[in-house]
C-alpha cells in the first residue's frame, strides 16, 4: 500500500517493479519475475478493506487508504 501511496495510480506492471525494488537484490534469478507476476496476490486484501483499488490503468488509494498510510501522492 505505501508504494501505491508513494506513486499515485500505479498499473499492475509498474507495481511488480516497485515490488522488486523495494524487496532488495536475491540471488534466485526467478524471484524478480515471480515477484512482478504474482502483484495482485497481495494486493487483494487491502483491496478487500478498501485501502486501495483498481481504478482503471491502475491502483491507486483509496480516502481510508490515505488515512492509514500519509501519502506523498496527491489522491486522482
């Protein structure tokens, strides 16, 4: 959620990245690609508590969302 919240409206693929990134280097190389593929796994349960959502091309915050995690985002 707070990289979501950091970038504003984040489509699936630009969230694998973000996901990748901020895990830290691996010394398995399929644990990028596994990373980038499996996004909305972990995206389902602040989904389902309407932290966030997807809005079209992308995640992004909901109202609650911000509440709970101070975004540097603007909300769309």
């Amino acid at each position: 959620m707070r990289l979501i919240c950091d970038h504003g409206r984040t489509d699936t693929e630009d969230l694998g990245r973000h996901l990748v990134d901020a895990r830290g280097s691996s010394t398995g190389p399929g644990i990028a690609p596994a990373i980038a593929r499996m996004v909305g796994t972990p995206a389902w349960r602040p989904e389902s508590q309407d932290f966030i959502a997807e809005a079209g091309a992308g995640w992004r915050t909901t109202a609650d969302g911000r509440r709970l995690t101070p975004c540097s985002s603007e909300p769309e």
